[in-house]
C-alpha cells in the first residue's frame, strides 16, 4: 500500500512558469530558441508544431524559464492539465505563462509516476478545487506546490508508471488503427464517386433535402437537467473526429424526452450533425444505444430511399461539404447551420447498387478494427480504472 504523501512543492528544486516576451520588450523571431506555448504540450508529448521562435538574447533575458531536457511542463492557464516530460533530445526552450516548468530529483519522484498521477481523480479533484475562474481558469505556482502526491517507494514508482506505460500503448495503438480506418475509407470514397464539387463520374444531382425523409434539430428551448433519466445528447458528445463521446453526458425526465422525441426522434442509422458551435459539420451514425433526445447544436438527418447512411456520413466529412457547412455557419452574427442552410445542399447521388457496395466495405472495416464508440470509450475506461487501481494500491 502506498503510505505516504507529500506536498509536490517538497519534492521540487524548481517550480516557475514562463513569460510572454513582447509583455517585457522583446519580440518573437524568426529562427532560435523555440518558445513553447499551450498547443505544444498535447498526449503527454511535447511537439514543435506551429512553435514561436525568440532570439537567444530574449531567452537569457528570460532565465527563470528556461526549459531542459528531463524538466516536466503542465499547462496552467486555459486548458489545465496537459503534462509532458522533456525528452533527452529536445533543444533547450522556453515557455509563456501557460506553462509551468517543474524539476526534481529523479531518485525520489519518477517523473512517468507523477504524469500518470496527474490524470487521476485525486489529482484532478485537487486541481478542480483550486482553479481559478474569472475571464480564464488558470493554476498558480503556489496552488501547484500544494498538491498532495501519493508517494511509494522509488521502485513501486517505476513498477506502477511501467504498469501504465504499456496500458496507454495499447490506447495508442488503438487510436491509430481508427484513424488508419477512417484515411482508408476516405480514399475508397473518393475512388468510387469522385470529388462530390468536380463530381467527375457524371451522377445525378439533389438537395440533402429531397434525399433525406426528415432534417431536423433538436430542442430549442431550456429543459431541466437531472442525475438520472433519459439521455439528453448535445454537440460536446460528437467529437473533433465524428465519434460518439458518453464521457460528459446529460439526462432529462422522461416527459420532456416525449415531448422532445415526438419531433425530433433519432433512430439506429439515423446521422447525427452539428449544428451550432466550435465543431459543426461533425457527424456520425447513431449506434444502437436505445432511445435519446437532441439539444438544439445538434440536426437530426433521416435517410430517405435513396441514400444509405454510410454514403451520407461519408459525403458530409468530405473536405468539399465541410467548407459549406463552416461557411454557412459563420455566415450569421451566432455561429450557426441553420436547418434551410442544409436542406439546400447540393449533392451528388449514385445509385444504390454502388452506394450499398460502399457500405459492405465500411461494415468490413469497422469489423476488422472493432466499434469506434463503444470499444473506444471501454479502452480510455480500462486506463483510466487502471491508474486509480495503481495510486491506490491495489496493483
């Protein structure tokens, strides 16, 4: 069992955070020393994509946050909690104030042990309750240092962060044969019915309108959430990559999903897209997860005869109809896809011979690589329930 905690601020040489340079009269540059920010510390890495540059001068100007190979970086204002551990080969950086930059003696904390501790819910119920929220949530130095790690020997450390290690391998590994599905099913698509603008292969064109038997969305006006109920699905529970996410979910009363339902009622193999917010255009199949309700972000799209599920879904992630939908949604003063906007969607239609040979070899795809929702949802589940195993002792 694991005896002891100890204040994080203890076990830590140094604990400071970064400095936007043009704040205190320096200027980003062209080349040098790369400057790291909130969208360089993503999956526990740290990534030189879309990095800023400063001058070797501006970043001795700025020592205190001069980061090195073995330091450990977590984001503390915006989005908190993205943890990455600088490998041996990185070039020595530095940071804005988004990033705070800890270093410690590796004989007493393992940093793999204090990044895997960082993603449970004793760390975050810790950090939840200390955030600060005005225009910004953010974490302080200080707030940081008063985090209570639980503290093995150094050997559990390591037996605990390998434990983990090979866990999230597994979820890795899982995410990139998806995403090796979805680029494979993209280029059938396109080589069995072209570019749906060019549309090169001559097909017959209708609106989404003629080719679907209902376009609708769902409630408008404000329905009481509660514990327990009906499910209540909004635009957060269709991710950045089209897939169902039940981690954050609301439910309603059985009266007002009647009553909701009665209008707007979506069914297996319906699709799904959103409509109102930061992610519209993101769409997806309905799974066989029984009967649900539809916030007003989120368009009900009913197949019609002509046009089966999987050509549908396949169609709307096309990069062609994503730039309609974002255009049509920035177009109004509230980002918006309005239900007229995409009833009058021009498309391509093939016939369904062709469309239904598309959808074996979806049907075949999805077989060989498992679900995307459920078996998705079960893996990040596993990790997660393996980690509270692991810092509560039980492994």
């Amino acid at each position: 069992m694991i005896a002891s905690r100890e204040k994080l601020g203890d076990l830590c040489s140094l604990v400071t955070k970064g400095t936007t340079p043009t704040s205190v009269g320096f200027d980003f540059a062209e080349r040098g020393v790369p400057f790291l920010r909130i969208q360089n510390i993503n999956g526990n890495t740290v990534s030189l994509n879309d990095v800023l540059y400063i001058e070797e001068g501006t970043h001795n100007a700025l020592a205190r946050s001069k980061i090195r190979a073995g330091d450990f970086l977590i984001t503390i204002a915006g989005t908190i909690g993205r943890t990455a551990i600088v490998p041996q080969d990185f070039p020595e950086s530095n940071c804005n104030q988004a990033v705070a930059i800890l270093r410690f003696d590796e004989s007493k904390l393992w940093p793999k042990f204090l990044l895997y501790w960082l993603s449970t819910e004793d760390a975050t119920s810790q950090i939840s309750g200390r955030k600060v929220t005005a225009t910004i949530s953010n974490l302080s130095l200080g707030q940081i240092k008063e985090l209570e790690i639980p503290l093995p020997t150094l050997p559990e450390q390591k037996r605990i962060a390998a434990i983990l290690d090979k866990a999230d391998a597994i979820r890795r590994k899982r995410q990139q044969a998806i995403q090796l599905a979805d680029d494979f099913l993209r280029a059938v698509f396109l080589d069995m019915f072209g570019d749906p603008v060019t549309n090169p292969k001559g097909w017959e064109l209708k609106t989404l309108g003629e080719l679907c038997a209902k376009i609708t969305d769902g409630e408008h006006g404000t329905v009481k959430r509660l514990e327990s109920g009906k499910l209540y699905l909004m635009a957060r529970n269709i991710d950045r990559k089209g897939h169902l996410d039940l981690s954050d979910v609301s439910y309603i009363s059985e009266a007002d999903h009647q009553r909701i339902y009665k209008r707007c009622g979506p069914e297996k193999g319906d699709v799904l897209l959103v409509c109102v917010g930061a992610t519209i255009g993101k769409a997806l199949i309905v799974p066989d997860i029984g009967e649900f309700s539809l916030a007003r972000s989120v368009a009900l799209l009913k197949p019609g005869k002509e046009i089966v599920s999987e050509y549908l879904l396949s169609l709307i992630n096309t990069d062609a109809l994503q730039r309609q939908f974002v255009s049509s949604g920035n177009s109004s003063a509230q980002a918006g896809l309005y239900l007229g906007k995409i009833k009058e969607i021009m498309v391509p239609i093939p016939g369904l011979e062709e469309q239904l040979r598309f959808k074996e070899i979806v049907n075949f795809v999805k077989e060989k690589f498992c679900s995307k929702t459920k078996s998705r949802n079960l893996e990040s589940d596993f990790v997660l329930s393996l980690s509270q195993k692991a810092f509560s002792g039980q492994l």
